[in-house]
C-alpha cells in the first residue's frame, strides 16, 4: 500500500532560501513530501486550520511577527495537536533557542551552517518524533480508558523512604474509579499516604508484603479476610483478592471485593459442617434401638459439640407436667436428673409454640420477659440462658430438648439452633423407632416363647447346615417365602437379617448373562413343575464381586401333585471353577507358546520303542506324515528318529542318549545337533531332553521321555555372519588410516588400533581398560560429557572437532574430526560407543592460513576504499586551491595585456601575480612533500645548522604578516650548539608554525617565539653526518646515533590565539585534517603540520602542541637533538675538498646546464649566475656531451625529459668518461612521481628538484653536493 506524501508548511518571505528548502526537501528519497508555502505568519497559521499539516519550517523573521510570537499562536489555536515546528533563523543566539524549545519548537537551525542533508534528517526527525507522541499519547488514552471501566480496583503506589533508603510508608498516586468507589474515596484521597488511609495494613502485616513486593521483585497474590467479633465469634466483614507487582519504586495492585464470595463460600462450609455433624449425631442415636441409650447419646453429642455447661431432656407426662429423663451436665454443676417439673406459666405461655414446633430461645433470663417464679426455678437449676426445641412424635408433642449456659449470657447462633431442629426432628424419629423397637421385642419374646421346640430343631438343622459348610434354603410356595440358613453369609456374604426372605431376592442377585430370559412368574412357575434340578451360575457377593454357586433343588408336591415347597441347597464353586478357567487358559497358552516359539515335541515311550511327534516336530524332523506307524498318528520309532542326525554327530548323540538313560544319572540332555533331511538340506536344533523313570522296579527302568527341539539354523548362520563381521572388523581396525575405538558404558577403552594408538603417542595395552581421564586428561574435559550424552540418549554425535595435546607431540595443539556413534543392543540400551578419529591438524593451518588472507583481503579493501575516498576528498580541495590564485593570476594578466596601467598599479598586479605565483608553488611544494613522506622518499640536504639562523630569518620572512595583522611577535632567542640538518627544511618548520600561529591570532593579540638549549649535550656523530647523499635516499630519519638522552634544542611557538578543541587535538598532525569549528581552517589544504611533523621526526626530534581550549591560545613545542664538536663549530669544514665562498655563493663552480626549454635555460643560467657560478648550457644531450671535456664541469644539472635522448641516457654516457671520478649530477623535471624520482637515482643522480626551481633551494643543493662528493674537475 502507498504511504502517503507528508505535508510540510514552509512560513518564510525570502524567496531564495524559500526555494534552498524546497529542492532539498523535494529530492529526499526516503520520504515523500506536499509543501505548502507562504509568505507571512497570518496566512501559516490559516493554513494550519484548514489542512492537516505534518510539519512546519518556519523562519524565525517574518514580515508580520516573529517565530517566538507564531508558536504562541500556533499553540494557543491547535492545542496539544499542533505540528512540529522547525525554526531557521540566520542569527545564531542561543538564549532565542531556548525559548523557542520552552515554546514548543521541535528544532532550531542556523542558515550558515545548514546542509541539505541537515535540513532533510531534521524535518524528517520532527515528523516522526511526533507521529510517536500521538502514538503514545493514544496509548496512554487507551490505558486510562482500560483502567478507567474496570470493574476491578486499580491502584498506583509509590514508595516514601527515609535518607537510609528505608520505606516508610507509600504514597497513593492513582486509583480508578471503582477504587475510590469501593473505598468510599475522592480524588482528594490520592496523593496521601497509605497508612493514613487504611491504617490496619500494618497491623496485619499487609505492608511488610507490600515492602517484600517493592524490594525483591515478587509479585503478591493473596486474599485479604476482615473479620469483626460476633459476641466470641469470629465473624467475615470484608474479603478482597488482591493481586501487586513491583512498578518503578513502588508496586501497583489490582483488587476485587470478593466479600459475597467468601461469606456464601463459609456459609456453604458450615452448611456442609452442620450436616456433618448431624450426621454423625444422627447415626450415633440410631447405633441403639434402646430410648435409654438413644437419649443419653443426644444430650451428650450435642452438648459437647456447642460447648454448653448442660443439656437435659423433659419428657412430658400426660397432665404436661414433666420430668427430666437424661441430662449431661458439666463438672461443679448439681444434676437434675429425675427431678419432676411443674410449671403452669410454662405450658400456658409456650405450650401451644412447642406443639407446632417453635423453638423458645432465651439468651438472659433477667432480660427476657420472664415471670418471677418462672425465673425463680430456672435459677434453682443455675440456668442463666437457654435454648429450647421441642421434640415431637408425629403431631404429638413428646419433651424438649434443653440446652442451658450457665455461667453468664449467651447469644445463639442461628447456625446452633438450626442445627438443633434438624437432631431434634431425627431424635423424635430415632423415638419412634425405640417405641416401635420396644413392642417388637415384647412381641418377640412371646414369640419366642412359642417357637421354643421349633428353634431346637432348627439350631440342630443349623449345625447340619454349617457342617456341610453350604446355604440351605426352604422355600414356602404357598407364601412365597423364602427361609435360609446361617450358610447364606458363607455363600454372598450378606447376613440373614440383611437379605429379604423372598425368591425375587435371590434372583436379583444373579448375574444377568446367567438369569433366565423369561419374566420372574414364569421362571417360578417353569421351576415348580421339575423334580430335580442342577444349575451352575454366578451370584453378586456382597464385596460386588461375582462368584460362582452349584445350585441343587428337590420340589415337594402336596398329594394332589401341586409342588407346594422347594428345599435345596447352594455352595460355593468359585475356586473350582477358576481353576478350571486357569487350566484351561495354561493349556491354551502352553500349546500357543509351542506354536508361537516354534517349540518340537516328542514323547518317547521306552515300553513300545516308539516316540510321537508333533506336527512341528514332524517338520523339524523332515519326517512325514506317510511314515508313521499309526494311520493318523504321527508316531513312529525311536531308531527312525535317531536316523534323521547327521552322520557325522549321529554316534556322539547316541552315546549321549546312553548317559541319560542312566538311572544313576540325571536323565538330562542339553545340545545342540545338525539333522539330515531327505532332501538334503541340513539344520541346526538345539535339543532339551528329559527321561522319566519307573523307580517301583529295581532297577529303575526308563519309562518315559520328553525332547524339546527348537531349530536354530538361522542363529548359526547370524553367528557365522557375525563371525565374519568381526574379522572384517578386526582388519578395518589393523589398516584404517584414522584411529578407531570402542568404550564401554564405564567409559573404558575396550578395543582400539594402532592409528589411535600412534596419534596420543601411547600403545594399545596402555589405553585397555583405562578411561580417557586416566590416560589424557587434558582431553577428558571435552569428551565426557559428549560421552554421557551418547549414552543417556542413544543418538551419534557427528564430526565434533577437538583440539589439545597428547604425549605423541608434546607441547603442540593438535586438531581432530571426531565422530561418535552409539552401540544399541535389540533391547534399545546403548552397549558403548564406537570412536572414529581423524587428524585435521594440517587441514586446520591450512584454513588458519586462508582465514588470514581473507582477513588481510577484507582489511587491503577496505584501506582501498577509504584510499578512493580520500582521494575523491583530495582531489576536490586540491583543485578548490589551485583555482583561487589562479583567478588573481589570469585576472591582472588578462588586464596588463589589455590595458594600459599606470606603474602604481602594474607594480601591484606584478606583486600580485608574484604573490599567488608562490603561493601556487608552495601548494605545490606540500603536495609533493606528503607524497615523498607518503612514500619515505623525501630527504634531507644535510649540514651542520645553527638554529639561531634559522630562526631569525623565518622571523624576518613573517615579521611583515605580523605587521600587516597587526599583532606583537616577541622573541627570545639563545644560542645553542649546531645541529645536523636541512637548513631549508628547518627554516620550513619554523615557517610553517609562525605562519599558523600569526594566521590563527586575531588583532592585538601576540606570538611568543622561543629558542634554548635543554639537557646536556650529545656527542659528536660517530660518523659524519652524510657519506654519500644516495644512501639517504629511503632514508625516514637522520642517521644520528647521540650517546646522552635528553640533550637537545627546543624551539617553542606560542600565540594567543583561537585555540583548539580537545577533542581535535589528536588529529592536529594528521593529513588534511581541519577543524570544522574554525572557520579560518577551511583556508589551505591542511598540510603545513603533517609537514612539520614528519621533518621533525626526520631530523630525529620530537614535536607536541597544547591548548587550553577554545580561545585559550596554542602552544607547539619542537626539540631537535644536538652536535658536539671535537674543536670548534667548524669543524665540519674537514668534510670539505672544494673550497667554496665563504659567504655561501657559487663563486668559481663550474656548471653544465643541460634542458631542452630555453626558457628554463635563461632563467636557471641567470639566478646561477648571480650566485657566481659559471653556466655552460647545451639544449640536448648531443650538445652536453660535445661540450663536456673542454668545459670539464663541476657538477651537471640535466632535464629527464628530453627529445631523442633523454636525461638517464646522458648520465650513462658520462660515467662511461669519467669512471674514476663521479661527476656529481642533479635531475631537473617538471614530473613529481615517485617511479621517476627512483629511476633518476637508479641512473646514478644523487639529487631530484622539481620544478618550478627556487634558486635558494638550487644554489644549497649544489654546494651540499660539491662539498660532500670530493669531485674536483
């Protein structure tokens, strides 16, 4: 999908810049942009109520106000969703950024500083900072909306410490809605502490959670419970589920009253508790049909369950007087047991609430309304508060159950008197049932009586009954009843009186597979009309298991025939019948095994000299059927089944057979033996063979016998193949070129070659039954655990490479592929691990090796392209410098040739072509300097220097820029011992630093130059200073070896100055490096230190700067090591054959000038010339050569670049004259590349000058020359 243009607002009236914004704006590739734009503030901010503006570049000057003015308006109309703001300003004050940002303003930008790229990144930043304001902003919007309808409270707390870091307590910073709701809150409550809120926090030590949450970072979950004292008892006020997490230094919660919850939740509890112990009360009363013991269990029960000091019970007489019946009292209490009551007030005031079964609660007899003489005889009882609940029997009123606290007041439960009703309404039950008890057992003791003579015979019948351990039944067809005896609880264990006297009884206890499928009439009906029956089926016992009975049954007819009574008798057969089950299963089993383990049997039968086969046998054997004695019978003799043995093993088995027919032995037979079938084939069978003796006859005889055969040909043959694996193996393991192993599952060497062996430099019986940690345990630290996760897992570890030490190369890290697959046995469980090994030491350097060349690969490209990059930079400056003096040069050379200018200003225009002339050929001059410091190739003309001159003539060269500024140069100059050196590289060093300082120190301000000695002195050079100016030319430093530290010359170069930046003043000496915060830097191509640097330390000395900062001046500090001469300073004059002026002049030296350009010709004869030398020039080599012994030359200055022979082939040429003495010669050329300024000194140039020539520069090389070749002419 499309991202739409954002829409950009550009309020600026200066057309220009207006259209500076547009382009840059207009050509950013990573955004799209719709600008607006227009001239005034008035007309932005009408557009800003009529579109949708993403941002807005604003000019800080506007026609009709100013920026600070627009943000104003532009918040005051647009609120919070105003746009972003730029603002551009060509005045950079600081104090005006500050307000702009108070105001609003995303960012400010100075004009003259401003970039396309800066102007594009900052509106492009200011769109998406606010799109990600409003995002957050809605987020937040969301947030509060959440938090805001929750049902749930929803609290920010954050914590209140003391200096020791200790919280104190915690400061409410938001609740919900629902929150301050449920705490009956305002929002005037936030912002206070919690504990003045809910004080109890700390009580319950809700706080201390509160502080572990805050402190350890675990969130809380817990519910709160709240309860208030209900007259002793506890009771729920308030319940919460509350759920905080730390957040910043405080926590937030979440909390839901749960009140409701956990009140039905208890009230459920002490239902299901209620029920409980009325359960239990309840089977309590009923263990007993006796009224005594059922009502002395109530009033104990309940009693001690509600922890009353009495409970009686009162049962009413017929004229409703009454008498308490039982009573449980506590210790110290009087009982009243048996005490008769009568009280009129009693029945005629709650009388008729007890017969409907209202329940009389009295809580203090003082305040409950009692009469005098009703509270007069509570007393006598020391009653202070009673509960009352009548018991009734059906509609009558029978007592009252009384519960009675004695010692003060009390205040019943609901929950009590309750529970009360429910055993009161079971006791009058648990009553009835008594009663009813009590007549059936009068009842039956008068039946008893009556059937006296009857049980006799019965309990006979019932020993009868239990001697042959089975259920006797009668059953009674007239009125179908059914009467069985004690066998009954033997057979289903149910008791007598548990099983109803009914057929239907018995019928629902059988098993519904075994029940007749007919209705229960006519299976009756269909049993009455046998005589006998037999039945076997299963009936439920009363564990819920099904057993098996054996039903037998007689049917006894009256004399009309009709069956009028059935007696019978049902036992258990369960065991029976499982073992039949078993049998029958063992027998199913047993034959399947043989099937399934393809087991042969053969029964030898010694009496008859025949044995039997199995079918399986039958094949085993080879024997078929067609050869048996008996038709359909797989039976032949025990010679014929010898017969089927190999020949070869047929007498040793027979001899076997011998043995195990032995009674004295063990008569058994375990082998294994090949068969001979008829078709030739051979089998393997491992044979089990057991003989049975008859020991009634001595001696015992050999009665029987069983063989078991399994055949285990295809064992022999896995065998055989696993015979030959393991020898394929054991070669494998002798001509493998990489070493092979197997560990067991202790890790130990259980097999291993010679390779291996060689490869940790110990021999095999070291390494058998050791572990690895035994023999290399440098190595032990890497495999282990790869060995314990093979065995545990059961999966190959595959080409793990490993690296360490062993004996056989002590010291050298060696690398191995190593492999890891694990011996799985057909169970799954791993056996041990097999080891393959294989050295990749040599592998390893080799990919060490191509690793280092890709790096070095990776590191030569990327030096490349920032070499690309720099030289792109370069090029740019370089042409940026050249161009600027030639516009002076061209502009008064165009002028002078087309006008005619008075001598004022043609002497200014020659100044001035002069002037940018130098400065041209100074650019030139550093260009070439770095190239030859780039390449090591700039040398030094070496002389014994006096610094002192030095300095004073750069200071004359600058004094006229100081002037001009103008500043004050002051100076303090000492004289210090000569050093060795380049006068006109020293006089560049000086140069270049009073330059830079006169160039960086504004009006009035100063520049402090110093020269001293420091330390002590060196000795004189060991050698002299430069045998030969061609060994120096790869030369990086100058050959001094001084034997004392710290002697040296010090130059140091102060100025009050801008300064420099800390953090540039690492990069001041580095090529093409300015500092950006300098404007005046941006003059030059930031050369001149990187120059003085490197002649610096060419000249075997040192150079620092410091810097207080911006505006805090600059100081360079250079130091050159010292001469000590043997006599005097001029002592270096012993370096010197030629005599040479004195003054420095050429006088008397004999020049050959060779250069195919006249001009160049006239102006270097003319400027030697001037210095006294004596100029012969030829303008080709041709003429050079011609003129060469007549004029007998001190020295040859020769152009490289000539026609038809060039200036290598003229220097060649003259050697070739004079071999025994070298001319000393200097190449002049316009070309400054390094393979040319090589080629010249292999040519046998000892010096290189590029053009244009400067003659000082001329006139020293050729003295350093003269004066050290020794060549006189």
């Amino acid at each position: 999908m499309a991202v739409p243009p954002c829409t950009v607002l550009i309020v600026e009236n200066f057309l220009p810049d207006r259209e500076l914004y547009r382009r840059s704006l207009l050509t950013d590739t990573s955004c799209g942009y719709r600008l607006l734009e227009v001239d005034t503030a008035m007309e932005g901010l009408e557009l800003c109520r009529t579109e949708s503006i993403d941002a807005i570049l604003l000019d800080y000057l506007l026609p009709d106000c100013d920026g600070l003015e627009f943000l104003q308006a532009l918040h005051a109309q647009n609120s919070e969703d105003s746009p972003p703001v730029v603002i551009v300003t060509g005045q950079g004050d600081e104090s005006i950024a500050v307000q702009a940002l108070k105001l609003g303003a995303e960012d400010y930008l100075v004009k003259r500083r401003l970039t396309p790229d800066l102007l594009r990144l900052t509106v492009r930043s200011a769109i998406e900072n606010a799109r990600l304001r409003l995002q957050l902003r809605e987020s937040d919007d969301r947030f509060r909306v959440s938090i805001e309808n929750m049902l749930d409270c929803f609290g920010i707390f954050s914590a209140i410490r003391d200096s020791g870091g200790q919280i104190l307590d915690f400061q409410i910073s938001y609740l919900n809605a629902a929150a301050l709701q449920n705490h009956q809150m305002t929002t005037a409550g936030i912002n206070v502490k919690l504990g003045e809120v809910l004080p109890a926090t700390r009580e319950t030590g809700q706080f201390d959670q509160y502080c572990r949450v805050v402190e350890t970072g675990e969130p809380l979950v817990k519910e709160e419970l709240t309860y208030i004292d209900g007259f002793g008892t506890p009771l729920l006020y308030r319940a919460f589920d509350i759920r905080a997490s730390k957040f910043n230094d405080g926590f937030v919660a979440s909390w839901r009253d749960v009140t409701a919850r956990k009140q039905a939740e208890l009230e459920r509890q002490q239902q299901l508790e209620r029920e409980q112990i009325v359960h239990q009360i309840t089977q309590q009363i009923r263990q007993s049909l006796d009224l005594k013991d059922v009502l002395h269990t109530a009033v104990t029960e309940v009693r001690e369950f509600l922890s009353t000091d009495r409970a009686f019970i009162y049962r009413f007489n017929p004229d409703f007087s009454g008498t308490i019946v039982v009573e449980s009292v506590s210790n110290g209490l009087p009982a009243a047991i048996g005490a008769r009551v009568q009280d009129t007030y009693f029945l005629e005031t709650h009388g008729e609430d007890y017969r409907q079964g209202r329940i009389q609660v009295v809580e203090d007899i003082y305040t409950a309304g009692l009469t005098d003489c009703h509270v007069e005889m509570l007393v006598q009882f020391q009653i202070r508060a009673n509960l009352i609940v009548p018991i009734l029997q059906g509609e009558q009123l029978w007592g009252l159950l009384v519960l009675s606290q004695c010692a003060c007041p009390r205040q019943w439960q609901p929950v009590e008197i309750d529970l009360l009703r429910q055993i009161a309404a079971q006791l009058g039950i648990a009553l009835k049932q008594a009663e009813l008890y009590e007549q059936a057992r009068a009842e039956l003791t008068e039946r008893q009586r009556a059937e006296s003579a009857l049980q006799q015979s019965h309990d006979r019948f019932e020993l009868a009954a239990a001697a042959v351990n089975c259920l006797i039944y009668d059953w009674d067809l007239q009125c179908n009843r059914v009467e069985r005896t004690q066998g009954l609880y033997e057979v289903t264990g149910y008791l007598l009186e548990e099983a109803d006297p009914s057929p239907e009884w018995w019928l629902d206890l059988i098993h519904p597979d075994d029940r007749p499928k007919k209705n229960d009439e006519s299976v009756f009906s269909d049993l009455a009309k046998l005589g006998r029956y037999c039945n076997e089926y299963r009936v439920l016992h009363k564990n819920g298991r099904y057993l098996w009975v054996e039903d037998w049954g007689t049917v006894l007819k009256d004399d009309s025939g009709q069956p009028v009574r059935i007696v019978g008798s049902t036992r258990a057969i369960h065991k029976r019948k499982l073992t039949e089950q078993r049998l029958h299963q063992s027998e199913e089993q047993l034959q399947l095994g043989v099937q399934v383990a393809g087991v042969a049997l053969v029964r030898f039968d010694y009496a008859t000299d025949r044995a039997r086969l199995s079918s399986e046998a039958s094949a085993m054997f080879g024997i078929p059927a067609e050869e048996t004695l008996i038709a359909d019978d797989l039976v032949v003799s025990i010679d014929r089944l010898y017969a089927v043995f190999h020949p070869r093993e047929r007498r040793e088995l027979l001899e076997m057979i011998q043995q195990v027919l032995d009674p004295a032995g063990k008569g058994y037979l375990a082998h294994e033996h090949r068969v001979l079938w008829q078709t030739g084939e051979v089998r393997w069978l491992s044979i089990r063979k057991q003989v049975f003796f008859d020991r009634s006859t001595q001696p015992p005889r050999p009665d029987y016998g069983i063989l078991a055969a399994i055949d285990i040909t295809e064992r022999k043959r896995a065998e055989a193949t696993v015979q030959a694996q393991l020898a394929q193996i054991e070669a494998i393991y002798a001509t493998a070129p990489i070493g092979l192993c197997f560990l067991d599952r202790e890790r130990r060497f259980v097999q291993l070659n010679e390779r291996l062996a060689e490869m940790n430099g110990l021999s095999v019986s070291d390494h058998l039954g050791r572990t690895i940690r035994e023999l290399l345990p440098e190595l032990a630290e890497v495999q282990e655990p790869i060995f314990e996760q093979v065995l545990q897992t059961g999966v190959p570890v595959l080409d793990v490479e490993v690296q360490g030490t062993t004996p056989a190369q002590p010291g050298i890290e060696r690398h191995w592929l190593v492999s890891y697959y694990p011996l799985i046995a057909a169970a799954g469980r791993v056996l041990g691990i097999n080891i393959m090994v294989q050295e990749i030491t040599g592998r390893k350097r080799v990919e060490d090796e191509r690793k280092r060349a890709e790096l070095e690969r990776d590191r030569l490209l990327a030096e490349a392209e920032a070499a690309n990059r720099s030289k792109d930079e370069f090029v740019a400056l370089v042409a940026h410098e050249l161009r600027s003096p030639l516009n002076a040069i061209l502009g008064w050379a165009k002028l002078m040739q087309t006008r005619r200018l008075d001598p004022a200003t043609t002497a200014k225009a020659l100044e001035t072509i002069a002037r940018n002339t130098q400065a041209q050929v100074q650019l030139v001059e550093d260009l070439l300097d770095v190239s030859r410091m780039v390449r090591g190739t700039l040398k030094l003309t070496l002389a014994s220097v006096n610094l002192l001159e030095v300095m004073e003539a750069a200071i004359e060269t600058v004094r006229p820029l100081a002037e001009t500024k103008p500043l004050q140069l002051k100076m303090q100059l000492d004289k210090t011992a000569p050093i060795s050196g380049d006068f006109n590289r020293l006089q560049q060093i000086v140069l270049n630093l009073l330059t830079n300082a006169i160039k960086f120190t504004p009006q009035g301000g100063s520049v402090e130059v110093r020269l001293e000695q420091v330390g002590k002195r060196h000795e004189e050079i060991s050698s002299r200073a430069a045998s030969n100016i061609a060994d120096q030319t790869s030369a990086n430093a100058l050959p001094l070896t001084p034997s004392l530290p710290h002697s040296y010359a010090q130059i140091t170069i102060t100025d009050t100055g801008i300064g420099i930046a800390p953090d540039f003043l690492p990069q001041v000496f580095q090529r093409f490096c300015q500092d950006s915060q300098n404007v005046n830097a941006k003059e030059g191509l930031g050369l001149g230190l990187a120059i003085v640097k490197y002649l610096v330390e060419l000249h075997g000395g040192t150079v620092t700067v410091a810097s207080g900062g911006k505006g805090q001046g600059t100081t360079f500090v250079v130091r050159l090591p010292l001469l000590k001469r043997e006599n005097d300073l001029g002592a270096e004059e012993n370096l010197e054959q030629v005599p040479l002026a004195s003054d420095g002049s050429l006088a008397g030296v004999r020049v050959l000038l060779v250069d195919d350009q006249p001009d160049m010709l006239d102006l270097t004869t003319f400027a030697l010339e001037e210095y006294g030398a004596i100029v012969e020039t030829a303008s080709s080599a041709t003429t050079a050569l011609e003129k060469l012994p007549q004029f007998k030359p001190q020295i040859l200055l020769s152009d490289i670049a000539m026609p038809q022979q060039d200036g290598y082939g003229l220097l060649q040429q003259v050697r070739s004259i004079y071999p025994e003495g070298q001319i000393p010669a200097i190449a002049l050329t316009a070309y400054a590349s390094y393979t040319r300024r090589e080629a010249a000194f292999r040519a046998g140039f000892q010096e290189y000058l590029t053009k244009p020539l400067e003659p000082e520069q001329l006139v020293s090389t050729i003295q350093a020359l003269i004066k050290h070749s020794g060549f006189n002419s």
